[in-house]
C-alpha cells in the first residue's frame, strides 16, 4: 500500500471514528447540546482536528444521516423484488421497524432528534425527490403504485396522507420501545407483534374492501 492510500484509509478511519461518536453523543445528549468540541472531547482530539473533516455540526450530521439513510435503503430493496404491491407495503414496513430495533441510535438520529431544515427541495444527499437518496420518496412511490392499481379506497387515494399516516404508525412504536421498553411498569406485548398488528390495521382500514374481506392472507402473502 502506498502513502496516499495509506493516509487516505487513515483519514477515512478517523472520520469513522467521529461520526459513531457524533451519533452516540446526539442520541444521549440531543442535538442542541453536542458541539464539535464537545465530539473532539469524546474522542480525544483537539476540535482543530474535527474541523478538517466538517466545516460544522450541520455537514457532521448530514454525513450521518446520509449514510444512515443509505444503510436504510440498501436494507429495504432485497425485500421488496419479489413482492406483490400490498405486501411491499408491509415488508417497507418491516424493514423500517428492523432499523430501529437493531440500530437504535441510528434510528434516534434519523427520526428522534430535532434538527434544522433542509433547504427546500433539497433530499438527504442533495437530490431532489430521488427515491435512491430519500427512503420517504422510496415509500410514497410504492404507495403511488398501488393507488394507480387501485388498491386503495377512494377517499385514499392522496400518497402522501397514505405514507405519513403509516409511517407515524410505526415510528409511534418505535419511539416507544426505544424510550420506554425496557420499562417494567407496563406488560409489553412483544414489539414486531404490535408493529404488524399495526400495519395489518392500517391497511385494512385504507385498501379497497374486496382485498380485505379475504383475511389477513390478501394482506400478507406475496403475490
């Protein structure tokens, strides 16, 4: 291995090395309150050293939330090739619910932690509505698909009203068992039970009824 290669794998390390402490300190300590210097501290470095990697917090968390978002994407799109377009719907689903029960401080940063705006049309690499960026484009396109299928009832037939009334779903879940489930003082019922009882009751009460008088096997086989 050469010099450069050599010194860029050392800085491609040591970027790694901030981001998982960046993310770590986000999750447990909110955003307002962890700065770069704060991040230099947790990883022994002086916060000149941080600087020549991200010019500030706002680009730390972009890069976090773009590789994030790649991990989440890359995770959804196996699942999915062979699906019928009601069951893609639930497999997304799944998918999702996997994120944050096995990277919970992957999931915190993405969808728990209060951050500025991106500026307006802007997706989470810079791109503009591509559904190979933006796992919320991805989602509504295949929501999209199946309202054009006509799977949908009438009166939802809006993607967008589809895809956030489902997602808050899930995320409500989610946000539950991450903050609260480890909790004694309620008897959880195991966590993928409730986010399928979820998604089984969303669904039913948005597609066509002759997909759903069939029983849950219209809404969970594949096709």
């Amino acid at each position: 291995m050469g010099t450069a290669e050599r010194r860029a794998r050392e800085r491609e390390e040591i970027r790694g090395r901030i981001l998982k402490a960046a993310r770590c300190l986000f999750a447990q300590e909110g955003y307002d309150a962890v700065t770069l210097r704060r991040v230099a501290e947790a990883i022994e470095y002086s916060p000149a050293a941080i600087y020549k990697y991200f010019a500030d917090k706002d680009e730390m968390v972009r890069a976090l939330v773009s590789e994030d978002m790649a991990y989440m994407l890359a995770s959804f799109r196996p699942a999915l090739a062979k699906c019928s377009l009601v069951e893609r719907l639930k497999t997304f689903g799944r998918a999702y619910m996997n994120i944050a029960l096995e990277r919970p401080n992957h999931y915190r940063l993405m969808f728990m932690t209060p951050m500025p705006d991106r500026p307006p049309g802007e997706g989470v690499q810079g791109q503009v509505s591509d559904p190979n960026q933006d796992s919320y484009v991805f989602f509504l396109n295949a929501i999209q698909e199946c309202i054009d299928a006509g799977l949908f009832r009438q009166e939802f037939r809006d993607a967008h009203l589809v895809a956030q009334t489902l997602w808050c779903g899930l995320h409500g879940i989610a946000a539950l068992h991450i903050t609260s489930g480890s909790k004694t003082d309620v008897p959880w019922r195991d966590v993928r039970r409730r986010s399928e009882l979820m998604l089984d009751v969303l669904l039913r009460g948005m597609l066509e009824p002759a997909l759903t008088q069939a029983g849950t096997a219209t809404l969970t086989s594949p096709g």
